[in-house]
C-alpha cells in the first residue's frame, strides 16, 4: 500500500512539473545466442502502450509502436564488447523509420555490485521526419539482494542513467533517462526484470516533456 502511495504520488509531481505527461507500458524481450566464442547474435522486441496523456487527458491503452533491433556483438576484451545494430520501427500515426546502430560496452566488476558503461550513436530515417542523430551514454548499476554474488533463482535491483544528444534539422536537444528495475534471475539463460523507465527530453526546445514507462523484460539466452 505505502508502494502504491509513493508512486502515485511520484507520478503526481513529475506531471505537475511538466508541460507535457506520457504514461503507459512498455514490454520488451531479448533473445541472445552465441555463433561462436567472441561473437553473439541479439533480437530484441520492444512495444509502447501508451495509457495516459496530458493531451487526452484520459486513462485509455492504444498502440503505438513496435520496435524489432538486430545486433551483432563482439567480444574484444575480458569485460568489453562492441556491436552493429539495426532497428526497424513500425509506428501507429507515422511512416516506418529505419535506425542504424554502433556501440561499445564494458564492465566494472567489484566485490558484490557491477556497472556497466554504454556508448551508443545511432541515426534515424524515415519518411515522415528529417534524419535524426544521437549520441548516448549509460551507466547502469546492478545489486544481488542476497549474499554478494548473484545465483540462480535470486532477486536483484538494477539501476540506470542514460544522458542522450540529439541532433535534428539543426536543432540540438538533451534527454535524461532514469531506470529503476528489479530483476530476478532465473539461470544464465534466462531473467526477468520489471520496473520504472522515467524520461525527460526538451531541455534545449520549448517544454519539457516527462514519460514515465512501466516496464517489462524478459531476457533469454540460447
């Protein structure tokens, strides 16, 4: 009950604040297998759901996107991997749009947490907007919530910042992205994670705009 009272409440204050308020689900699964030692291949789906928005200002779940990524990773390092990925989106109002993808990713490991660092830059076409191009980076922390090392059938937390440039028809802007997850892992194949994806973007245009994603992932290795 206090959860529920904390989190009405957070979501409350970040619409107040904003010129602009999106709420809804956001699903996604991973599927990952190995083509040999230093190489993995990556699928993942991912939806929005949106439930909530200023602009309606009523409660109703609709469609609005599907996103499909490929990846294709590489092992260079004992905790560093980069990949080339490809993303194709099928939107509900708008033409399709196609994403390029480039990243490098590695790992610090201590005593009984790790952080993982993310650089992505990726480019967006489609038909509808001009071409969009975006540099990211992400931190992200995860914590075993029982003992120091994460074993199977055990519950952990997962959280993550993610700062993202954005370049589009010379027009600059920032977004903030805030991930706060509680994961249970089942086995190294297979993991769950549910929790909240806070977004603020519009820093450097007029209003700002907040979307709050309740999130749900399913990670699975073959």
């Amino acid at each position: 009950m206090r959860l529920l009272i904390v989190l009405v409440s957070f979501i409350t204050f970040i619409q107040v604040q904003s010129q602009s308020f999106t709420s809804g689900l956001m699903p996604d699964i991973t599927l990952s297998y190995k083509t040999s030692e230093d190489y993995k291949i990556i699928h993942r789906v991912e939806s929005r759901f949106p439930s909530y928005n200023t602009d309606a200002e009523s409660f109703k779940v609709m469609f609005e996107r599907f996103d499909f990524q490929n990846f294709v990773e590489r092992k260079i390092g004992l905790f560093s991997k980069v990949s080339l990925g490809y993303q194709f989106r099928i939107n509900n109002a708008e033409a399709n749009e196609h994403r390029f993808i480039q990243q490098f990713v590695w790992t610090d490991n201590f005593a009984n947490y790790r952080i993982g660092h993310r650089f992505r830059t990726d480019q967006t076409y489609g038909k509808s907007n001009a071409p969009e191009f975006r540099f990211r980076y992400r931190a992200k922390i995860q914590l075993p919530l029982q003992g120091q090392n994460l074993d199977d059938r055990e519950f952990y937390l997962s959280f993550s910042d993610e700062v993202v440039s954005a370049v589009q028809s010379s027009e600059w802007d920032l977004e903030n992205r805030v991930v706060a997850k509680l994961g249970f892992y089942i086995n190294d194949k297979n993991k769950l994670e549910s929790g909240l994806d806070w977004r603020i973007d519009g820093f450097l245009l007029n209003g700002i705009e907040n979307q709050v994603w309740f999130a749900f992932s399913w990670f699975k290795a073959l």
